[in-house]
C-alpha cells in the first residue's frame, strides 16, 4: 500500500510539473477558496483512483509473465476412509493360577522322593512318601475285623429273615459291621495322607525336602513347588475412564520384550472393583504358552483393543496446528489447477490418536485435499504451488 501512495505521490508531482498552466495545490490552498479546494481534491481523488486500476492491470500481468515468482512449494494428501483401530497400551505382570507349594498333611520321616526338579507329572500322580508308623499293618488288621463283622452280619440276617434268633443280636452284629466300615474308611483315609500326590498336572519346579528329613504340616514345612506353565495369565491395571470399552473378549496385542515375542489374544476376564487408590480395575488376558517359554512373574506389553471405526478420517498429527483460542486446524487446499492452489485454513475436531496418526471427526470430508510437508509455513489464502512427488 505504501509503495502505491508513493507512485500516486511521484506521478502527480511530475504532472504538476509537466502542466504548468494547471494551478498547484499550494496555489489553490492559498486562494482561501472553499469550492475551489473542493475541485481540486476531486481531479485529484480521480487521479488515483485511474492510477491504482492501472497498477492493478500491472501486477496481474507480472502475476502471468513472471515465472521466476516465489511461491510456496508443499506436497498434499488425499483424505480416504480408513479402518482405525484405537489400542490402550498398559504393562502386566504374567501370573498362573496353577503355580503352589506342596505341604505334607501329616507328620513323619519323608520316606522316599520319587521326582526331580523340571520333572514333568500328571494330576494324582505320586511324588513322595511319608513314614506311616505302622498305620499300613493297622488297616490290614481292621480289614480281616471288617471281614469277620461282615460274614457274622450276614449269617445274622438271614437268620433273622426267617424270625429265628432275637432282634437285638442282629441289631448287635449290623451296628458292629458298619463301625468296623467307618473305622477302617478314617484309617485308610488318614493312611492316605502320607502319600504326597501331584495337585494338578504340571512341573516340579522345586524339590525343598530331601529323603530322611522330618517333616510336619505347618508353614515352612514345604516339599514341592509346582508351576503348570500351559494356563498362564496376565493381569493389568486399567483406568476407569475404559470400564465401558475395555471389556471380555476384546483383542490383545502382547508383547514380551525379554523374549522378543509377540501374541495375539483376547480379555477373559474384567473386574468388578474399581480400586479407590488409583481409580482402575483389574483385566486378566489370557495367554497361550504351548512352547512354556513364558513364565510367572514375566514383564509383559499390553495393547487393548477399546475403539474401532471402519470408516475413519485420517491425518498426520504433525499437520495440525493450534490457534490463539486453542482451536486446531489444518490447510485444505482449494482452487486447484495446474498444481496451483489456494491454502485454506479449516478448524477441525479430532477424535483418538494412535502412533503417529489422529482421528478427524469434524472439519474435513473424504476428498479434500490438505497441505502435508509444508503446513507450518504458509499462511491462510497463500498461493502454493503442489509438488508432484
């Protein structure tokens, strides 16, 4: 504008001075003369309104021959609809429900230890032995008992059946049998107690007790660790903000930074507590271990499916910018021709970010075009100029 005013300035000087015969401003100020001052500001209002038209003729046609003009140079993007999958990213600790310690039921010498440490065993199966102290010979000698209590009911019954005899002795000998059945069921069961079975089937992680150590039920009296690695877990805390999208059988991306491992699973399980502490509830995500490479206590990556859109909008974070009242926008590009076009700014609403990339809700359509490499330095309604690569 000022170089305007300047021109406007210079060429009416020069006229002045090529047109002697027109009065000056100086010399029309001076005649003190309202309409004639009046006139003179009219030619000269004329003056540089034709002045300014024809400047303006000018620059639109340095704008055409001139092609050595600096315009901004920027590469856009096409808006598609996309598939977005959204993932809350958390970090779990791998448990199994399965992983016990192994505690004698009854006091005694441990006998014999019939496994080894990684010893894989089968539910049931029997991993040691507890001196009975002659418990053994007690139910064999309850057992010829039960058997003498049993024919002596029997002949008892079948005589009472035919009314021979009194019903108290039959009463007797039925009352015998079946104490001597109850006695000997305790015995057999009490009896079975010295015998250290597998739980479930699984690993023996631990051997703590050697043969010929006295052992008693009671904390510290341990004999085995088992750990079954093949139903593991991982438990993790999330934020109550997702107690509605994170929920059973949503998708799971885990990851095992130790173990450079990856799986793919699902959310078996939520919580129903929220912990007041931290404001979150517990997940618990199943994992498959067919190879046992995974074990209890493990450090684990999880990234928890909580929003998908099969038609999403989306954009580079590094494109949107932020104005002074806190609103984001982008550049559309409008106008286009030649690889010439007009920067637009638009205001957007943007949803979830995942990585790199961010969801638009609002502001942009499919097919719009926007500004990518280049978005920071231009200006809204700049000319710029669309590279082809």
């Amino acid at each position: 504008m000022k170089k305007i005013y300047s021109i406007v300035f210079v060429t009416l000087v020069l006229f002045s001075c090529g047109n002697k015969k027109e009065q000056s401003v100086a010399g029309v100020i001076a005649t003190k003369n309202i309409n004639q001052i009046r006139t003179k500001k009219t030619e000269l209002d004329q003056k540089v309104q034709e002045i300014s038209n024809d400047i303006k003729k000018l620059n639109a046609q340095i704008e055409l021959l001139d092609t050595l003009k600096k315009v901004p140079l920027v590469t856009a993007i096409t808006i598609e609809k996309e598939i977005f999958t959204h993932y809350v990213e958390l970090q779990g600790n791998v448990k199994t429900k399965q992983n016990v310690l192994i505690y004698p039921e009854m006091a005694g010498t441990l006998e014999t230890v019939a496994v080894k440490e990684g010893q894989r065993v089968t539910k049931g199966q029997v991993l040691a032995n507890i001196d009975d102290g002659g418990m053994a010979q007690q139910v064999a000698q309850l057992e010829t008992t039960l058997a003498l209590a049993k024919t002596t009911y029997e002949r008892q019954k079948r005589l009472w059946d035919q009314k021979i005899g009194s019903e108290i002795q039959f009463l007797q000998t039925k009352t015998n049998f079946e104490a001597s059945q109850n006695q000997l069921a305790q015995l057999k069961k009490q009896l079975d107690k010295s015998t250290i079975r597998a739980p479930f089937s699984g690993v023996i992680d631990d051997v703590i007790k050697d043969e010929g150590t006295v052992v008693a039920p009671g904390p510290g009296a341990e004999v085995f660790r088992i750990v079954n690695l093949s139903n593991m877990f991982i438990e993790a805390d999330v934020p109550e903000t997702y107690i509605k999208s994170v929920v059973p059988g949503k998708t799971v991306k885990i990851e095992f930074p130790i173990l450079d491992k990856k799986l793919d699973t699902e959310v078996r399980q939520t919580g129903n507590f929220i912990n007041p502490a931290n404001r979150t509830f517990k997940v618990e995500v199943g994992v498959p271990n067919q190879d046992r490479s995974i074990k209890p206590n493990l450090t684990a990556k999880l990234k928890i499916n909580d929003y998908t859109s099969t038609e999403a909008i989306l954009i580079p974070q590094s494109i949107i910018s932020e104005n002074a009242e806190g609103k984001q926008y982008v550049y559309k590009i409008t106008g286009i021709r030649n690889n010439i076009g007009t920067a637009k700014q638009v205001v957007v609403k943007t949803g979830k970010t995942q990585g790199d990339v961010i969801e638009i809700l609002e502001g942009i359509a499919v097919g719009d075009q926007l500004i990518k490499a280049g978005a920071r330095s231009v200006k809204d309604g700049q000319e710029i100029k669309i590279s082809k690569s």
